[in-house]
C-alpha cells in the first residue's frame, strides 16, 4: 500500500479527492444553513402576520371569545396576559412551550409580576397606549400541542394593550415541518450523492493522470534500455502533443545527442591522444635501445626533442582534460599590451621575428592561459610564415582585439572552422617535423570561450593567415 502511494497517479487523485470533498462539504454545509435560514425566515413571516392580525383584533376591541383565530394545526396562537395566563387560544391547541427570545419576553413579564410592584406594570401600560400594538416582535422557537400530537414551531410574540387598557401578548407559531422536511431531504441527497462523486472524481482522476503520464513511462523505460544497453544512439520516444511531457522527451533526446557526442568526441580524442603519443614514445624507446646495445650511436638530441615534444603533448592533454572538466579562469585583470609585449619579447631569437604594434586594453581573465592562447598562435604563424608575423591590439567598442597575421599560404575558406577541431592538422602541416599535434588552436578557441570571447580566422592583409582574438574589456 505504501509503495502504491509514492506513485503520482495515487498521490494526484488522493490530492484531487480531498480537495473536491473538501469543497463539496463546505458547499453542502453553506447550502443547508443557507436553505434552512430561507425557511426559517418564511416561519417568522407567516407567524408575525397571524400575531399581528389577532393583536389588531383585540387593539380594536374584539372580546376574546370573539377573535378569529387560524387552525391550531397551521398555526397555533395563545393569548397570554400579564400573569402569563392563557386568556384566548386557537381552535384545538393544548399547550404551548416557547424559548429563545420569546421565552425572555414571557419570562420578563412573569418577573414583573411576581415582584407584586406596580412600577413595572406601570411602566409596561406607559410603553403603550390603550388600544396600542408594539412595533417589535419577538421570535424564537419551542413546540405546540395541538390534538394531542406535539409538534416544532417557530413563534413570533407581538405585545398589545387592548381598549380597555388590558396589556397583552400575543403569540403565534408556524409549523417547521416544511424547513424540517427540506433540510432533510437535501441532507439525505447529498450524503448519498457525495461519496458517489468523490468515487467518479477519483476514478476519473486516476484515468486520466495514468493516460498523462503514460509517454513518462515509456520515456522512463527507454532510459533505462539506453543505460542497460549503453546505446547512446537511440532515443526517446516523443509524444505528438505540445504539453509538458513533449517538451521533456524532446529535452532528453537533446541530452542524449548532447552526450552522445561527447562521448564520441572523448572516444576520438582517446584514440588520437593514443596515435600521437605513439609515435614520440616509439621513437624515444628505439633510440634508447640502439644506444643501450650501441652507445656510440646514441642520438642525445633526438631523444631530448621527442622527450620534449612528449612533454608539450602531455600538457595540452592535461589542459584539455581540465578545460573539458569545466574549469573557469580567475577573474584577474591584466594589460593584453603588456602580456603580447612579454610573450613577443621571448621569440627574438626565433627564425622569424615578431612586430609588435599594441595599444593599452585591460581584460579579465588567467594570465597562464591567455598566454596559452597567444603563444600558441604566435606558434602557429612562426611555422607557416614566409618572411614575417605581426602582433597587433586594439580596442574595438567594448572589446579588446588582438590580431597575429602571417604572409604565408593562409587557410582555406573551407577549412576555417576545421582547422580549430582537435587533432586536425592540413596538408602541409601533416609532417611532423612541421608542426605539433593538432592541439594548438583547438586550446586556443576553447580557452577564448571560456573567456567570453571568440577566435577566428580570415585572409591577411599580405596574403596569409589572420587570426582575431576577441576578449571582453574589463
């Protein structure tokens, strides 16, 4: 049972079927005290008319024995005076037990009476005049014999002081037979009809949330497959609706592609970082070995080259591996003039020299990784240049600029973005003694995102390569 309450399709129509009993109850409860108040309110109506009309009778002098008194059945009436002695009652009415407010009113007049003072008779007959009819009414309830059979009333009490300077109080009831009847019947109806609703609110409920989360199963079950199966390439099923659900199975798949290309992505990079470690490494263990078996034949500089070229493999590799890992660069500003002057100032003895032509923009960002980014490029133009390579920063708006241009072959159109990929080198760099590993750029770029700037590449000036870092100014 517990298990079937964690679910949302139990969980959602236990929710829906307290709320919706609930409301019913507090609807139900605000229309019985409504109907009953209506009933009741139609009680004291009928009752103060038929007291009123049997005060008018004795104001205007009718004896007792003389009034016109309804049927005790409709509407029992009793005349008290101010002993609260019966002085006139309806056709067939025995007795009369009346409370709430009218009681407080006999009650009041009997306390009069039985202190034997005549102030408060007095004061009574000075309220009103001898053939006078009080303006209030008193109302309450209480039961009337009439036949023999007792039965609920509601009572409306009218004072009157007769002609002959009698004080009187008439009191009248009307039968609660019709509110009593009503009250019941609608309480019958919805007792019987509320359980009936809550069962069809939550059969409906649970329905229709098992027919909305059904494609959430089918995505859950396809999940579970992919992860079973380690199939990255297939995918969720998307349902035909434009709900919330869609929406979720369209985001997975995008998950899933997204992943799916990382991983794709991670395993190439693996087998690349392999095929271009094997190499230095191969090379390294030959030379090693001849000059183990042949020392006079040991290659002493060869072996430091492939030592140091293993070196710079291994540290863009760990760079990658840590800009993949989703590090951010430290939020320190630097002057890009300065760190271009510094970064060119170490290449003076380099095959090609280096022109400089700065102006002051600050950035913010990782000095070891910016100057990452500008030697790689400055190595990358050094190995396809002709005759020269230019440094240039500016600040263009709220950007900072930085160019390094090369008069050699240039990059083709077509490959502009190609050659920013990983382990991708073009023709005339495939040698090994050309270039690296493919790697430059490729940091170069990411490293210029995570920056919030941009790298690319377009047509020089001289005919070679252009390459524009773009770095927002601190």
């Amino acid at each position: 049972m517990r298990r079937r309450m964690r679910s949302v399709r139990a969980r959602a129509t236990l929710a829906a079927t307290l709320v919706v009993a609930v409301a019913l109850v507090a609807a139900g409860a605000a229309v019985l005290l409504a109907l009953r108040a209506s009933l009741i309110s139609q009680a004291d109506t009928e009752a103060d008319s038929v007291a009123r009309n049997a005060a008018s009778a004795l104001s205007n002098g009718f004896a007792y024995k003389d009034l016109d008194l309804p049927d005790g059945d409709e509407n029992p009436v009793e005349v008290l005076d101010r002993k609260g002695r019966a002085v006139a009652r309806g056709e067939d009415v025995e007795g009369m037990s009346v409370v709430a407010k009218a009681s407080e009113r006999l009650n009041s007049v009997a306390n009069d009476d039985a202190g034997d003072t005549d102030e408060g008779v007095a004061d009574d007959e000075d309220a009103l005049d001898d053939g006078d009819i009080a303006d209030e009414t008193w109302y309450g309830e209480g039961t009337a014999t009439v036949e023999g059979e007792t039965g609920d009333y509601r009572f409306a009490a009218v004072d009157v002081v007769t002609k002959g300077g009698v004080p009187l109080t008439v009191y009248a009831g009307a039968p609660l037979s019709a509110e009593q009847g009503a009250v019941g019947t609608a309480s019958t109806a919805m007792l019987i009809g509320l359980p009936l609703l809550l069962v069809t609110v939550s059969g409906v409920t649970y329905v229709v949330t098992r027919r909305a989360l059904r494609p959430v199963e089918g995505i859950r079950a396809e999940m579970a497959a992919i992860t079973a199966s380690e199939d990255l390439s297939r995918r969720v099923p998307e349902p035909g609706t434009h709900d919330e659900v869609a929406r979720l199975a369209r985001t997975t798949n995008e998950t899933l592609a997204a992943l799916e290309a990382s991983v794709e992505r991670q395993r190439a990079f693996v087998a690349d970082a392999s095929h271009e470690l094997r190499s230095p490494i191969a090379s390294l263990r030959t030379q090693l070995e001849v000059g183990a078996a042949h020392p006079e034949l040991l290659d002493v500089e060869g072996a430091v080259e492939d030592t140091v070229r293993l070196q710079r493999l291994a540290a863009d590799l760990l760079l990658l591996a840590r800009l993949d890992a989703g590090e951010r660069p430290t939020d320190a500003r630097l002057d890009l003039a300065a760190l271009v002057r510094t970064e060119a100032g170490k290449r003076a003895v380099d095959r090609v020299d280096v022109s400089v032509d700065v102006e002051a923009v600050e950035v913010s960002g990782s000095r070891g990784q910016l100057a990452r980014v500008l030697g790689n490029l400055l190595d990358n133009a050094q190995r396809h240049t002709r005759s020269s390579v230019a440094v240039s920063v500016r600040r263009v708006g709220e950007w900072a600029l930085l160019e390094v241009a090369d008069d050699g072959a240039g990059v083709p159109a077509d490959e502009r973005e190609r050659v920013f990929e990983r382990f991708v080198r073009l023709d005339e760099a495939r040698a090994r003694d050309d270039g690296g590993a493919g790697l430059g750029l490729a940091i170069a770029r990411d490293v210029a995102v995570r920056h919030g700037g941009s790298l690319t590449v377009r047509d020089a000036p001289a005919g070679g390569a252009l390459f524009e870092l773009r770095l927002p100014v601190a």
